[in-house]
C-alpha cells in the first residue's frame, strides 16, 4: 500500500480538527434518525438554506424504467465526447441528488470531454433496498443500449463517492449476473466507497469521531438502507460487494483517505478486485477523511485532477 499526499498532511489534518470541533456541539445521532433529522441532514448537506448551485449546461431527462438523470454534454465543435460516464452519487443511500454537484460534474465534463449522466435513483427510508440499486441498473442498462445513438460512443464508464461507489459495483454485478452484460463499462472509479454493510474493522473500530463519517452514522445509514436486515444478511454479495464474485469486472481506480472509518473496505475490495484479474489503482490519501473531496483542500483539487486523468485514459 502506498500513501499519498504526505506533503499536505499538516493542511489536511488541521482541516480535520477544525471539522471536529465545528461538529462538537451538534447532538450526537442515534443509529436511525428521525423523519425532521434526516429532513435536517438533507437541507444541511444540499448547503443549508441555500440550494445547491444547478448550472444550465445540466439537462434533466427520464429514462428506462422512469428513472431521472442529469446529462452534461461539453462544449465542443462538433459535439463529440471521448465517453460518457454514468455518475452515481453519494449520501448514505438517503440524501444527495444527482443536481446537487453541477459545478463539479460540469467541469469534469469540459476537462475530460466525457458527456456525464448522474443517476437521480430513489433515497431511503422512503424507497429501501433494492429501489436505489433497481434505479442505477436501470440507468446503465439504458445507456448500453442507447449511448451511441445519444452520445455517439459506445465507451462507457462508471463511479461515484460513497454509497454512489457501492452502488456503481452493485450496477457492473447486476450488469453481469442478470443481464450478461460484461465489458460495456471500460472502468470504474470508486471513491470511499462501503463495500460490507455488516461492518468492517475499520468501521466497527472507528468510534465517535465528529468527522463526516463515524462507526454510530454508518451503522444508522446500514439501518435506513436496508431496514430489517441482520448481519449476516447484510453480507449477501446482492447488498455487499466485497462478498461478490468479482470476476469479469472492468479495471477500477479505488481510492480512501487513511482517516476514513471505510478504509478497510476500500483496501479489501482492491485486493479482492485485483485477484479477481481486472487491474486497480488504489489511492490511499495521507490524513484524508471519509469524504474530503466535498471540501476545499488541496488534496482535493489533485484527487480531482487524478479522476478526470484516469477517467479520460482509461
């Protein structure tokens, strides 16, 4: 394992230290919020009161199945993409929205000329496993079977952050399994992804901390995901990936802070990736939190650029 970023860990931890003590006088959270605090947590992570910034490069369509997506297409002459990258987001499978980072996807769309489609799938409590992963499958499915006629290109690529990067491998599994459906996706780039809901070390070990993620929030995201679920079901390779037969999967970029309650699960997942045949680059990011690229950091702005890199060559 190699850690990167070491020449910003000074800046890197401070940010976290100031994240913590921000945190420090809110209430801790109970394993499965309420209806107003998860209706809190939504508006709080969509930034408050004010909605997040949706830029009119971002088109909104439905497609199979009745699923919304957000489509980026780049200004270029002539219209033409290098790809199209099926964008899956994160928010513990219960907040988040595909229009909640239209600054970010739209500048990965212009810098590596890739059209974006970002996967609006239904959030828990409201719709449980299986409604968000029905939702990302039918999304890819979509794409396979009409990217050309869209987008003019049959390179398809596909990743997202946090539950986003599970639920981009729960989509390539059931691409697979159920459809027979190998090798339409030439990459996967997964970014501090939870790959076993029953609880890795790292997550059971992590405790209390005030970051964005900690043991007691991803065991409440666990609940409201897949409610009535024990343990050992929770690591049926259908809900955890890490338990899955990984064979025939595409070359994939993984990458977790060394400050992130789910490292372990990125670190198993390469290994398990990686032996299974396809090749991976793992970043593991020096004093990183579970999702910093949220923030404005410097090790931020490289892990970007490190995306837009990997996505646009791979």
């Amino acid at each position: 394992m190699t850690i990167t970023d070491e020449d910003c860990l000074p800046e890197t931890l401070a940010f976290n230290e100031q994240f913590e003590a921000a945190a420090a006088s809110r209430p801790a959270r109970g394993q499965a919020p309420s209806a107003a605090a998860l209706a809190l947590l939504r508006r709080n992570r969509l930034g408050g009161d004010t909605p997040p910034v949706r830029l009119p490069h971002g088109q909104d369509r439905v497609v199979e199945d009745g699923v919304k997506v957000r489509v980026f297409m780049p200004d270029q002459v002539g219209g033409q993409v290098n790809g199209v990258y099926l964008h899956i987001h994160g928010g513990g499978w219960a907040f988040g929205s595909a229009g909640g980072q239209d600054e970010r996807l739209w500048r990965l769309a212009e810098q590596a000329r890739l059209a974006v489609v970002s996967v609006d799938y239904r959030l828990a409590p409201e719709h449980p496993f299986p409604a968000g992963p029905d939702d990302c499958e039918a999304a890819a499915r979509w794409l396979v079977k009409h990217a050309t006629a869209e987008f003019g290109t049959e390179r398809l690529l596909i990743g997202g952050e946090s539950a986003g990067a599970h639920l981009s491998v729960m989509t390539l599994l059931r691409l697979r399994d159920r459809h027979g459906i190998a090798g339409a996706f030439r990459a996967a780039h997964l970014l501090f992804g939870p790959y076993d809901l029953s609880m890795t070390p790292s997550q059971r070990s992590f405790g209390p901390r005030k970051l964005l993620s900690n043991t007691d929030s991803l065991r409440g995201s666990y609940e409201l995901f897949t409610p009535g679920m024990g343990e050992e079901q929770r690591r049926s390779p259908e809900v955890s990936p890490l338990f899955a037969d990984l064979a025939g999967l595409p070359p994939a970029r993984i990458v977790v802070g060394t400050e992130d309650p789910l490292m372990d699960d990125s670190l198993f997942l390469a290994a398990r990736w990686e032996a299974a045949g396809a090749p991976v680059q793992l970043g593991v990011v020096a004093g990183a939190m579970h999702g910093f690229t949220l923030f404005p950091l410097t090790i931020t702005e490289r892990e970007l650029r490190r995306e837009r890199d990997f996505l646009a060559s791979a």
